[in-house]
C-alpha cells in the first residue's frame, strides 16, 4: 500500500461510535396489543412480509413468526424474502441485512425500523478503504463477510457467512488461492487455524463478540462443570478456545437442542435466547461474563444496533412507507454476483445454508 493508504491495522484504530442500547418505554399489555394489531393489518394490507433476526426483540420474533414471516440468520431472512409472493419485505435486524434483502430482491420494497441500525464490523470496513486495500493486493482472491456493505461486497468475489466461511475457505486454499478477508478477524483468524489458508486480514471486530472475557469465562465454567459453552466464532480466540460448540447462531440454536447437557454458557448476543428458551424451556441458559454495565463494557452482549428495531418504530415505518433500502443499481448488479457464488457452491456441495447461518 502507498504511504498515503491507511493500513487495516490503522484504520481499526479508528474508534467506531457505539450508540448506548436503546431504552424504548415499557408498554402496558394493552398498548402492546395495539401496536400488533396494527403491524398486522399494514402487513396484510400492503401485501408484506415481516423477517426479523434473531438477535432482535422477542415481540418482534413473535410477532414475525404468527404473521407467516421469520425469524432466522440473516442470510436465511433474504433467502425467504425471495421465495415470497410478498411485494414488501420489512427486515427487523441491522442495516446490511436489509442491503442483502435488497440485492437478492430488487424487485421488491424493503423496510427496516430503523435505517441507523447499523454494525461495528460494516462501520469498521469503508469501502473506498478497503477497495485501495484489495487494488493493492491483486493477486488475491476477496472473500467478505456478510457483515458489509453493499459496495464492499461489489468488490468481493465471495460473499460468505460464519456457517459457510470453512467450507469455502477450503476449497480456495486447496486451489491454492491467496486470500484476502474481510472484515472481522476473529472469525477470519479461525479459519485460518482450521484451513491453514494463505490470508491477509481486514482487523474489524464485532463490539458484541469482543466483550467476552476469557478469565471470567474460565470462573463461570468452574462454577457450572457440566455446561457446555457456546460460542460465535466472532469472538476472540481465549473464548473461541473454550467451547464445546463453535458455530453460527443457528448453529448453536440447535446445539442447544440437540446435546444432552442440562446447562450452556452461551458467547453471543442476547437476543438469541429468546428462540433457545422457546426450544429448549428446560435448559438453563447463561450468558457468557463481560465487563459489565458500569465498567467499560460498549455491548454487554446485546447489540445496541439490534436493539434499534421495536414494535414502535415498525408500526410507524409500515404506516408511513418510511426507511425503504435503496442501492445503486451498479453496486447491486456487482454485489449480487459473490452472493450468488455462495449459494451455488452451498447448493452443489450440499451444504443446508439453514442451518448454516451468519451473525
Ligand atoms: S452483534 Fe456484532 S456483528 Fe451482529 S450486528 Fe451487532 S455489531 Fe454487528
């Protein structure tokens, strides 16, 4: 890179403004109802689909799954957007999901609650930035995250999700590729211990993912012998090297149903509880130890831009037809293609994209 370039390392430096969770006011059951009633009468009335996270508000996810939407990672929610007869889809989730929805359906309206819902690791991985990265490093084959930008992953040639990421990754380096990977570096740095693949990294990091914290994770294992931990590979590695399970959110959504222990220390975001517990009611759940509110904690494993989308702001944006998801047509024509490669090479290797998920 020329002088002038900042490098990955650099530009991670750069402190990403962390918005403080939301605080939405407590609504009485009444009130409750009454925004629901009203989601579902915009839905059936503009012929739209609610696909929500599962990171999001358990109203939401409820409230997606009784009106004939969903609720899953965020490749699967643009995968069901496609498959709809739905004109509209309304995302519940962060920006880059509605951006893939988007991509995936150009066709179609796409709503989010709150289009500032955004993530650390597209924050931390400027396209024009990263582009001078990738120009430099020709000889590399570009392999994004799903956690990007419509433009940076029109510089991809593969998109990949943390389920898939392994896979692909093999594959290139059997081919013998050179790798770049973007943006987060945990995930790409365990891959890169199972593949052995040649990478160049992008040094992103989810702010959720980066909070856990190894020695209190170590304390809450002894206290719980018989817990299995849990962990999203977006974490750092002393978490990553403490788990029973390392996987996607769905990935370690069926882990919970599917082991036999009793009790799982869980390294991810909050808001995934909600579809364990509806799975597994008789499974203690804990939530992998971070700092802690009033210490330097930024997440406290619940990811303030997730926490952005409540019944409030999704009535409001289906009754006024605000937040649709715009991308240029240049960008989404180049961005739909490493998507797509994605998706041919899970449907020729097999590989169940379901159970498969992202963030
Ligand atoms: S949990 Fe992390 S990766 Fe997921 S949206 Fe929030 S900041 Fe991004």
């Amino acid at each position: 890179m020329n002088e002038v370039t900042p490098s990955p390392a650099d530009i991670a430096k750069r402190p990403i403004v962390v918005p403080p969770h939301p605080e939405w006011p407590i609504l009485s059951p009444d009130e409750k109802e009454n925004l629901k009633a009203r989601i579902k009468a915009q839905l059936k009335a503009q012929n739209a689909v609610l696909v929500a996270h599962y990171y999001t508000d358990g109203d939401l996810q409820e409230l997606a799954e009784e009106t004939g939407g969903c609720v899953a990672d965020s490749l699967e929610m643009a995968r069901f957007g496609s498959v709809q007869e739905a004109k509209t889809l309304v995302v519940c989730g962060v920006r880059f999901m509605g951006e893939t929805a988007k991509i995936l359906n150009p066709e179609k309206r796409v709503l989010m609650p709150d289009l500032n819902a955004t993530c650390s690791l597209d924050e931390g991985c400027p396209a024009d930035e990263f582009r001078a990265f990738c120009d430099h490093h020709p000889d590399h084959t570009v392999v994004v995250y799903a956690n990007t930008s419509a433009e940076v992953k029109a510089r991809a040639d593969w998109v990949v999700t943390s389920g898939i990421a392994l896979p692909i990754i093999t594959h290139l380096a059997e081919q013998g590729e050179q790798i770049i990977w973007a943006p987060d570096k945990h995930l790409g740095h365990y891959v890169q211990r199972l593949t052995g693949a040649e990478m160049l990294f992008w040094q992103g990091s989810c702010v959720v993912h980066e909070e856990f914290k190894s020695v209190a994770l170590e304390r809450v294992r002894r206290l719980h012998p018989d817990a299995a931990v849990l962990v999203h590979p977006e974490s750092p590695a002393a978490i990553v090297d403490q788990a029973d399970v390392v996987g996607s959110t769905t990935a370690l959504i069926n882990a919970v149903t599917s082991m036999d222990n009793k009790e799982f220390i869980v390294a991810t975001d909050g808001g995934i509880f909600h579809k364990m517990k509806q799975l597994a009611p008789g499974k203690n759940l804990i939530e992998a130890p971070t700092q802690g509110e009033g210490a330097t904690c930024q997440s406290c494993a619940h990811c303030p831009w997730m926490g952005m989308n409540a019944l409030q702001n999704l009535a409001e944006v289906l009754e006024t037809g605000a937040n649709q998801i715009e991308i240029e047509p240049g960008i989404a024509e180049k961005a739909v293609l490493p998507i797509h490669r994605m998706l041919d090479f899970a449907k020729q290797h097999n590989i169940g994209m379901k159970n498969r998920g992202n963030a």
